[in-house]
C-alpha cells in the first residue's frame, strides 16, 4: 500500500502509517479479533489488534520496532502470531514476541553471507523443526537455526559437524557455513520418524543442492570476471601511456577519456536532445518576450502623436536631461468637439462685444464682475485694448487663439461654460507640451551641429597625439540613444550573452564570408590604380612624418670611431654632422611644441563649446519648470471645473430629489386638511 491510502476489506478500510512491504495476518479465539503484522517502506516492523465486525472494522497499533538498519524483506510468524521473525536487505534477521516490538530489545543476527543480496524468504517451524526457523537468501542458500541458540560452528574442514547435546553458542557466523547435517541432529533427539525424518532429508538436500549449484556458479562467474577486469585493466593502462606521450594538440583530459563508447554516444544523444529542448524553449521564450515588446510599442508608443525627446548635456555633467512630453494622437470625435466649442465660443464673444460696444449690458450679462471689468475685457468703448487678447496668448507662449478663446473665471457662471473653459484648457495643455517639444527637438538638432564641429577638432586632436606618439585618450561626444529616438532598437553592444547561430545560420554566413572573399580576389586582380599606389608611395597617400619641415640627416659611417683615428677631413665632417643635428632637434621641438600649443588651443575651444551648451541645457531646463508649472495649474483649474460640475450636478439631483418629496408631503399635507375639514363638517351637522 502507498502510505495513506486505506486497505479495502468487505467495503470498509484502515489506513497504515507507512506502505507495507510484506505482511501477515491471523485470527484469534475471537472470530470478531485478528492480528496484523507489518514491515513497512520506513524500515519499521509494526504490529496491529484487528476488530473484524461488521461496520466497525479498525487497526489498533500495539507495538513499534525500528532498530533495523535496511529495508525490510521477509516475514514470518507461528501460527498463533506470537513470534515474528523478520529479514531485512543486509542480511540482518531478527527474532522476538510480536507483544515486545515496542521494547528496547535489539536481538539481531547476521544470515549467512548475504550482506549485499538480502533475506528473500523466512519462516517458522512447525512439527519436528519446532523451535527452529528456516532463512533463504538471494544467493540460494539455505539456513536453519535454533530459536534459543546461534548457529553451529563453522567446519571449516567442510565436513559435517557432530551435534551432541545443544548447539555450541558462538559469537559471530560471518564467515561460509556448510550444510546443516540434520542426520546427526535426528540422532541426539533420539531418532525421527518416517514423517519427521522425510522433513529433515528435504531440508538438507535443498540445503546442499543450493549450496553447490550457487559454488559452482560463483566460482565460474568470478573466474571470468576477473578475467575480464584484468584484460580491461592491461588496456586502459596502455591507452593512459599512449595519452600521456601523444601530442599535445591530441591529448585528452582524465575525465574526456570514455571506455564504454556506446554509453557515450548514447550520452552525447541525450545531451543534445535535451540541449535542443532547452533551445527550443528559449526560442519560444524569445518569440512570447518579441510579442509583449511588439505589442506595447505598437499600442503605448507607435500610437503616440510626438514621443517624449529627452535632450542631454555634452560630457560629464551634473545637469540631468531635459525631457519632453509624449502626446497621445487626438481622436475624430475630440477634434469635432473642441471644434464645435470654438465655434460656438466666437459666435458669443462677437455677441458679448457687440453689447459691450452699445453699451447695454443686460444684467443676466453681467457674469458677477462689473460692468466696467465686463466692457473692458470684451473690447467696449472703455476699453482701449490696452491688453489685447493676442498679447496674453505671446506673454503664455501658446500659439494661435486657444487662450484668447478662454473664459475669464468671473465668466463660469454656467455649466455649459465651464464643460467648455475645460475643453479649451486641455487643448492648451497639448499647445503649451507641443511647443516645449518643438524647442526640444530644435535644441538637439542643434547638439547635432555642435558635436559635427566638435568631431572636426577631436580628429585634428587625435592626430596630433599620434604624431607626437602619445597614449592620451581623446574624448568623442555622440548623441544618446533617447536623442536620436532609438531607445526601442537593440544595438550589438547592449547584448551581454553570444548570439547563438544554428547550423543552418552558420552555413549560410561562411557561403556569404567565401563569396565576399572570392569578390575581393578578382577586384584585386583588376586594380592598376592600387598597384600603382603600391609602387610608388607604399600602398599610402600619406607622406612621412620626417618629410614635413624636417631634414633627414645621415650619419657618417665614421661617426662612432674615436676622433685620433680619424682624418682632418673626417672630423671636419662629424663637426658639420653635429650642427646640422643640433639644428634638426632644436627644429623638431620646436615643431614639437607648436604642435601641443595647437592641441591645447584645440582643447580649450572644445571646453568652450561644450560649457555653452550646457548653459543652454540649464536655461531649457528652467524653460522646461516653466511650463510644467504652466501645465499643473491649467491641470489644476481643470480638476476644479469638472469637480464643481460634478458637485452641481449632484446639488441639482439633491434639488429635484427634496422638491419632489416636498410635492408630496404637501399632497398628504392638502389631503389631510380636507379629511379634517370634511370631519368637522360631519361632526357639526351631528
């Protein structure tokens, strides 16, 4: 049984606290009692009441033992299940009452040789081997011992021992016994009978059948596989020489050198199967990460009017960047409406200007400011369009007339007003981000310029410090990947891990690699022009340095011998060497020094630029708080409108709600009245 898992019996079951591996079961006086005996999974032997009526089935445990070292493997009790004799894997077995399996008792004795192959069968006596129990092993032997004794001693002469009396006690049988002669057992109990003495003559001829089939066996086995061992042994040790003293391109490590070829490849099979798997489930990992990024791009940016720049200083620099603002794309339906609001906005500023400029200015007009504030802000003959509605716009920086279109805040005095002082806000929102891109973008197409001129002196840097042959490092400036809005494209040097190239991918590159290179063999073939090069300038268009404002001297080949071995004219030669020498090094540094003026010159113009720059990513950045505080109090204002909007609305359903239960309490009220005056009348006239 798997642990848990009841026993079914008559419909009814009990669970057992590990699965049994082997197991007997018996009955008592009782018929409605029995006892179970178990060896279990958990190398427990467990003993268990039984109460067999009908409808009240159940297990009760009585007694625990877990002294065994293995897994047990065989079982066997007496008839009245009192004795339990269990085997377990390491040739150990194991004798005792099944009412003392929860003492501390540990009555172990080692089987005959099978430490490695396990007890398989056990059982106890009965008729002439009472008081005696019988142990098979894996090997084929037999084993027969007293319940009382230990086994006889060993005769290692191999001769069958002479039993007189009881069995001699003996502290281990670890060691090959011979067969049990029972002949001589039969003759110190005083003789068998026919019934008994066919038992025994059984029992020792299996014994002795067991034992010399098993010898002959192992004795064959163990002959060949020494045999075998030796041979593989010779072998391996001269593959070992043949690996030590080979080439080193074709030597092999300890654990590359593979005896069982078959094995190896069937491991190597394996390995790339299950390599192909793990490929397999990469790639559609891959493919699910591909459609998430495919699928936010196009749906959070592609759909998106103007995505949101970010402009970033030149070099090291505590400025962060300055970024933009993404804007969504405006719907059919949002720009039919906030068309519609203008429209319908300028027929009533005509309206309102129209009455401002006659001067009759209706009091459901007034708006709650005066009338003075109200024909000075509509253009009235008061006016003197001191502050043109077009001036607010340049003084917000917002194009066109959507704030020229806005109500002033004594004019929301109605709901539809306020719907439209918001339409018109978040679209000077979008106008106020919209422009703050515009200067954005135009700052780095700017950065752009800049870092061309920029290029232009680093190349003249670098060449001078290749000139004077110094290691310095020169700076490049470039423009980062959210300037050029390439944030979403994955370059080459943003992977951490090698590409990985299937057989087919791979092919197709090394056909490719040949073709380029067979193209190149036949260009080659062609270039007079090349050729020509290669003659005349070395393969070069450049002249050598020492070419350029420097003469080239040539040593006299006198010049290291000493001066009392050389002639007059000699040392008139050496002299002249000298000067010119002199002459040539004074030249070269100062060529040397006029080049690292130029190079400091070059370095400084380079700070200048990229010092303007910044300050003018600081001022953009001050540009930038700008309109964000432009933008949360537009925001701002907006919240306010649709909250008391919301609030009106809320008042107004509040309104209708109590008047209509005033309505109705005043029916009750009127109707009760006349109930009343009715009564009256009744109670008059009686």
């Amino acid at each position: 049984w798997k642990a848990g898992v009841p026993l079914p019996l008559s419909g009814e079951t009990a669970p057992l606290p590990s699965a049994a591996n082997a197991f007997r079961i018996g009955t008592s006086e009782d018929a409605t009692k029995g006892w179970l005996v178990a060896i279990c999974r958990d190398r427990a032997t467990r003993a268990f009441s039984m109460t067999l009526a009908k409808g009240a089935f159940a297990l009760v445990a009585s007694g625990e033992d877990n002294s065994a070292m293995t897994l047990g493997t065989a079982i066997a009790t007496d008839d009245a299940g009192g004795k339990v004799l269990t085997g377990c894997y390491d040739g150990t077995i194991a004798l005792r009452a099944r009412s003392a399996l929860a003492s501390a008792q540990k009555p172990h004795r080692r089987h005959r040789g099978f430490a490695n192959l396990g007890v398989t069968v056990a059982a106890m006596g009965r008729g002439a081997l009472e008081g005696w129990f019988i142990t098979g092993g894996a090997d084929g032997s037999l084993m027969v011992q007293s319940e009382k004794k230990k086994a006889a001693a060993p005769n290692v002469a191999g001769d069958p021992p002479i039993l007189e009396g009881e069995l001699a006690e003996v502290d281990t049988v670890d060691v090959d016994l011979s067969p049990l002669d029972v002949h001589s057992e039969k003759r110190r109990l005083g003789g068998a009978t026919p019934a008994e003495g066919t038992v025994w003559d059984t029992i020792a001829d299996a014994s002795r059948e067991a034992h010399g089939s098993a010898r002959e066996y192992t004795s064959e086995a163990s002959t060949s596989l020494l045999s075998q061992q030796q041979s593989l042994k010779i072998e391996f040790a001269e593959i070992l020489e043949y690996n030590r003293n080979c080439d080193p391109l074709e030597k092999l490590e300890r654990d590359e050198l593979v005896i069982d070829v078959a094995m190896r490849d069937r491991m190597v099979a394996q390995g790339d199967a299950a390599a192909e798997k793990v490929r397999e489930q990469i790639l559609n990992a891959n493919l699910r990460t591909d459609l998430t990024s495919h699928l936010i791009r196009e749906r959070c940016y592609d759909t998106m009017e103007e995505q949101a720049a970010v402009l970033m200083p030149l070099g090291e620099s505590p400025l962060g960047g300055v970024s933009g603002y993404p804007l969504p794309k405006v719907g059919e339906v949002e720009l039919r409406g906030l068309q519609m609001v203008r429209i319908q906005r300028k027929i009533e500023m005509a309206e309102l200007k129209d009455k401002a400029e006659q001067g009759s200015v209706a009091a459901t007009d007034g708006m709650l400011m005066s009338e003075e504030d109200f024909v000075t802000r509509h253009g009235g003959k008061a006016a003197a369009a001191e502050v043109p509605v077009e001036e607010e716009a340049d003084v917000k920086k917002i194009s066109g007339d959507v704030m020229a279109l806005q109500y002033h805040d004594m004019e929301l005095t109605t709901r539809e007003r306020r719907l439209n002082q918001v339409a018109l806000m978040r679209e000077s929102v979008r106008v106020r981000k919209a422009e703050m891109n515009k200067a954005i973008l135009a700052a780095i197409a700017y950065k752009s310029r800049e870092i061309d001129r920029l290029d232009e002196k680093a190349a003249r840097v670098a060449e001078i410090l290749t000139e004077l042959e110094s290691e310095e490092a020169v700076e490049r400036y470039l423009l980062s990947g959210v300037e050029e809005g390439t944030q979403l494209q994955v370059k080459d040097e943003d992977m951490t891990e090698e590409k990985y190239v299937s057989a087919k991918e791979r092919a197709a590159l090394e056909q490719a690699a040949r073709e380029e290179q067979a193209r190149k063999a036949n260009s080659d073939k062609d270039d007079q022009a090349g050729r020509a090069l290669q003659d005349m300038m070395n393969g070069s268009l450049e002249a050598k340095k020492e070419a350029v404002g420097v003469e080239v001297l040539k040593k006299p080949s006198f010049m290291d011998e000493p001066l009392e071995t050389l002639s007059e004219e000699q040392v008139k030669q050496v002299k002249e060497f000298e000067k010119r020498l002199k002459a040539v090094e004074e030249a070269q540094d100062q060529h040397r020094k006029g080049l690292e003026a130029e190079v400091k010159k070059i370095k400084g113009e380079i700070g200048l630029v990229v010092e303007a720059f910044n300050a003018k990513v600081g001022d953009m950045a001050q540009d930038k708080l700008g309109c964000d505080g432009d933008v949360y109090e537009l925001e701002l204002k907006i919240a306010l409108l649709l909250d008391s909007v919301v609030k009106e609305d809320d008042s107004h359903y509040q309104i209708q709600r109590l008047t209509k239960q005033v309505e109705v309490a005043q029916l009750d009220y009127d109707g009760a009245t006349a109930a009343l005056d009715d009564m009256k009348a009744e109670l008059e006239e009686f």
